[in-house]
C-alpha cells in the first residue's frame, strides 16, 4: 500500500532522510519509531504529497505521490504532528468544511459527520466552538476531519503527543478501532511503548537512515536468532524437555516449574511444526506461546550502534 | 461545475460570526456621514447661496475621495494575510491534503474579501443618493466612480492575496500590502510632479514630452480618474492618448495589475510542494 523506495530528502547541505527503503501492505500497522529530529515527520510529509524527495520515489496505493497527489489525496487521510483548528468555527462547521473540501455529497455530510463524530466520541460537541475544546478533543478532531474521506491510507505523525495520559490512551484507542476496520496505517512516535502493543510491523529511523524495518516477529528473529517458546506442561516437564532435545532446531530447553523454555532456531512461521510434534509424541501441555523478545529490547539492540 | 466554494462558505462563517462585521459597516458608515456632514456645515456657513444650492458638486466628490481612502486602507487587509495567516496557524497544510485545487483556494479567499468590500462599499450608497438629490453631478459619472472604486478593491485584494502566498508571517504580508498601495497610488503622483518640476527647470517651461509622461502616469491612478470626471479638468490638446478618457484607462491598468496577480497567485499555490 505504501512503498517508499531509495528516498533522500535534503536541505541545503543537511540530509534529513537518507536513501530510506520502505514498503508497507495492507491493512498492516506500521509503528514508525525513532527520536526527535530523526525525519519521521519528513519522510511523512512527503507521503501525504507536501513536499517532494529531493531522490527517490514514493506511492501510496500505487499512485505516486509526484505525478499523481491528486490521487494520492484522495485515498490517505493525514495527520500532521503539530496542527492548527478553526477556533472560530463551530465543531459541525470545521467538519462540513473539509467534508466539502473533500468532496462529500451535501446529502451525505452529515450523517458522515455523526459517524465521525460518534467514533471519536465528540457527538455531545456538535455545536461547540472549536476554540472552547481541549487539546486532546482537538487531536480527536483532527483525527474526525482525518476520516471524513473515508481514506484507506492514514498517516498519523505524533498523534499522541502533548496529550495527557488519559487523552493518550483515548487516542491509542481510536487508532486500534481504525486497525480493526481495516485500515492501512502508518503511525509515528518518539516513545517505542506507545506503539509496541498495535502495531504489527515497525521501522526504526535515525539520523534520516532506516536502521531496520519489518515485521515485528521478523525483526525480533533477526536479532535474536530464535524464538523462545514457553510451554506450560500438564505432566512432567524434564519428560518433556528430553522429548523437545530430541529435535535439532531445539538448542537448548530449561524448566521453570510447570514452564519450559525452549529456543527455536526455526522460522517463526515453523514453530507450529514443534507443536504438532509435541502432541503427537504425547506430551500434553496448557499453553504453547512463542514469545517475541520485548520491543524495547529490539530498539536498545538496533539503536546502540548508531547512538554511541 | 457546482457553484458552492467551501473556503468562501467557511470564511464568511467566521468573518460574519457575532458583531464583528456589523460593527466594522456601521463604524465605515458612520464616519463617512460625519464627513461629509462636517463638509455641509462648513459649506453652507461660508459659500455663496449659488454653490450651496448645488452643494452636491462638492460633496459627492467628497464623499468618493474618503471612500477610495478609506479602500486603500481597509481592502488589502482583507485579504493579506490569507494564505500567511493559515500557515502561521498550522492549518494550511491539512488545505492542501484535501482536495482543494488551487483555483478552489484562489476564488474563495478573494471571493471572501471582495463581499465584504463590496459590503462596505454599498453601505454607502444610501449616503450617495443624498449627496446626488443635492444636484451637480450625473448618475452615469457616479456609476462610474463606483466602477473605479470596484475596480481599485478587487486589485488591491488580489495582490495582498498575492503577497499572502509569498510571505510566510501574516503581520509582514499585511505591512507590505498596504505599502504596496501606497507607491501605487502616492508614488505615481509624486513622480509626476517631479517630472513636471524637472522639465520646467531646464526649460523655463514644461517640455510636451515631460507632459506626456506625466499624463501617462496619472492614467494610473484611482484619484485622478475621478478627479478627470470633474468638469473644468485641465487636459492639453496634443497630449497622447487625449481620446482616450483617464477613468478608463486607469481601470484597464488596475484590471491588468489584477489578472497578474492572480495569475502568479494561482501559480504561486499549484507550487505549494515547494515552499519551504
Ligand atoms: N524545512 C526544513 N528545513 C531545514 N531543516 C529541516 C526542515 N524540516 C526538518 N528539518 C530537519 O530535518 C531533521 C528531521 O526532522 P523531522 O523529520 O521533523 O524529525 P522527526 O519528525 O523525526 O522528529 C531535523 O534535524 C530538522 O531540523
Ligand atoms: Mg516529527
């Protein structure tokens, strides 16, 4: 759905994104991870087609964002990291703008505006001037105005930054809601645990270089090697141990308790294929969970070279 | 084509919210009748019974003269910072991830402008008629005056429009707008003078060329269009053009100025991917 190739983006002598590869599928949610200054918000703005590579291309949906924006535009719903409100509209006024602007039927608008409304839990703001709204209830409508269109692509730079803890996690909620109606969405952030736990592929930006990017299980084999499977055993864990030493992608099992730990050099596709082994060698067990190493460790990983 | 435009529904949602519009037409309307009240009294205390009879020849002049003030003033502010402010105010962007075309955003900034110039303009015409039953003057030289004036407003906003685009702060594209007014209109004058001042220091008179030019440069000015209308306007025999009223071409000049300006506007926006 997105796919940024080779992208560099300059100022003046100053590289922001530095020949970045990138390519996003459908319906995936991606976490674009990385400090202040790193070009998140440039890499970005040159998806939502306001601005231009200085090398490269970008598409969105297969339009590229040079030739075609206007089709890009119509298929992405974009949210700036810092933005400005109407403060002298009403709360239905701002929304019947962009609705226009965007080219909604007059007859749909407004049950399309109490549909975004009601998702970001504004409905009882309808008549309200924008200027009386809080910070986090402006963010929100920002992100109604967002889907108004009914984009496929959403670009969400920083969405939750500034807000309180509770606005954050009202936002965090929206954003699973989108993921859940389908939504392709691209979502920045400088705090890795704020997108750890939605988010079913990452990249990790800094200083303009994409350090690594994928699937987050994928990123997390990469790094590690393998995968750590816990099982909880009904019987005997040392039984089952010794039934799991058996295989040779099995480096090395322990027990913790009823818990057994074992490494997988496998594929983390294949780690199936260990569960069905186990059951059909009799070993019964209560839970099978490869576990993904924790987020944060990926990033210290990835990040260490580059920082120090 | 629709004709609904968003960004002038929007802009004459927030310009006519609460009192700020009325107040602004009622304080124009105001001042102008104190004016030209004052300029009554001052006439009918001191002229001859003659002239206060026909008191219109004086006043409706008058009353065109602050007008065409009062829209150097006020019109480029209309539209100065309509681009600078929405980028100062960080929501100029989401404008453009929508799918406003640059003509969309042209037309309804300007279009906003101008219905509340031609608003204030015709806040006055109730003052006009009272100045015209006062006799003087014809109805085709005051629909002319308020042709110019038109003419001078649409002008005056689309190049403030103009520098909206191109000037990032709003407090700056409103300063460099009004001054942008004032060489127009006070600048051309000047060089007159000085050229006419000039020519007759070497000559011991003014040289045909030298009041050639100086026609010329009067033809674009606002001020002089009118003052042209006045019978008893001085114009040389042989000077160029002389068939040529000064009204019309000074509204041609300001129409070209005009279609630039919005021309380089629209272009200016098409680009809009560039701007730093
Ligand atoms: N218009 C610009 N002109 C010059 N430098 C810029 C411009 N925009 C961004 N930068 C620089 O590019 C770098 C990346 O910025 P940005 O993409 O905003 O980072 P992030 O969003 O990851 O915090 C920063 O060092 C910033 O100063
Ligand atoms: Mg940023």
């Amino acid at each position: 759905m997105i796919k940024i190739e080779n992208v560099t983006k300059t100022f003046g002598d100053f590289t922001a994104v530095d020949a970045v590869n990138l390519e996003i599928g459908k319906g995936e949610v991606f976490g674009f991870i990385g400090p202040n200054g790193a070009g998140k918000t440039t890499t970005i703005k040159m998806l939502a087609t306001l601005s231009l590579p200085t090398e490269g291309t970008l598409s969105v949906g297969g339009f590229d964002i040079v030739r075609q924006p206007r089709e890009v535009r119509r298929i992405i719903g974009y949210m700036p990291d810092s933005f400005g409100v109407y403060e002298d509209l009403l709360v239905w006024e701002y929304l019947d703008y962009f609705a226009a602007l965007y080219q909604v039927e007059p007859s749909r608008r407004k049950g399309i505006i109490n549909d975004v409304l009601e998702l970001t839990d504004l409905t009882i703001k309808y008549n309200a001037q924008v200027m009386s709204l809080s910070r986090g209830m402006k963010q929100r409508l920002c992100l109604a105005k967002t889907l108004l269109h009914d984009p496929d692509v959403l670009l969400l730079d920083e969405p939750a930054s500034g807000l309180d803890p509770h606005a954050r996690i009202e936002i965090r909620e929206l954003i699973r809601e989108l993921c859940r109606m389908g939504k392709t969405i691209l979502v920045s952030s400088h705090i890795l645990t704020e997108l750890a736990d939605f988010c079913s592929s990452i990249g990790i930006i800094e200083r303009g270089k994409m350090l690594a990017a994928g699937r987050i299980d994928e990123i997390t084999a990469a790094l590690s090697g393998n995968v750590v499977i816990e099982i909880t055993v009904k019987g005997d864990p040392l039984a089952a141990i010794q039934v799991l030493e058996e295989r040779e992608d099995i480096t090395r099992a322990t027990s913790d308790g009823r818990v057994v730990h074992a490494e997988f050099t496998g594929a983390t596709d294949d780690v199936d294929q260990v569960l069905e082994y186990l059951i059909n060698r009799g070993v019964r067990l209560t839970a099978f969970t490869p576990a993904s190493a924790d987020l944060e460790d990926i990033f210290l990983k990835i990040t260490r070279g580059a920082v120090a | 084509m629709r004709f609904s435009n968003p960004i002038l529904i929007k802009e004459m949602r927030s310009r006519m919210r609460g009192m700020r519009a009325f107040l602004v037409l009622t304080g124009y309307v105001t001042l102008l009748s104190i004016i030209v009240g004052l300029i009554y009294l001052v006439l009918s205390k001191n002229a001859p019974a003659t002239l206060v009879n026909q008191a219109g020849i004086v006043l409706t002049p008058v009353l065109i003269y602050v007008q065409m003030g009062l829209i150097c003033l006020i019109a480029p502010t209309f539209s100065a910072s309509a681009v600078s402010f929405e980028r100062e105010q960080q929501t100029f962007d989401l404008l453009i991830v929508s799918l406003a075309k640059p003509t969309t955003i042209l037309f309804g900034k300007v279009g906003a402008a101008l219905s509340y110039l031609l608003l204030t303009l015709f806040g006055s015409v109730p003052l006009i008629s009272l100045t015209y039953s006062m006799g003087g003057v014809s109805m085709g030289d005051i629909a002319i005056a308020y042709l110019i004036m038109i003419v001078q407003g649409v002008t005056y906003c689309s190049f403030s429009f103009l520098w909206s685009t191109l000037i990032k702060r709003s407090v700056v594209s409103q300063l460099v707008s009004i001054l942008t007014v004032i060489v127009l209109v006070a600048a051309m004058p000047a060089l007159a003078l000085f050229f006419t001042a000039l020519s007759a220091s070497f000559t011991g008179g003014p040289s045909s060329t030298f009041i050639n030019v100086t026609f010329l440069l009067l033809r674009t000015n606002p001020f002089a269009a009118v003052a042209s209308l006045i019978p008893g306007f001085p114009m040389p025999n042989n000077v160029w053009l002389r068939s040529v009223p000064i009204w019309l071409s000074q509204v041609v000049f300001y129409l070209l100025l005009m279609i630039s300006s919005l021309y380089l506007s629209l272009r200016r926006l098409r680009n809009a991917r560039n701007w730093v």
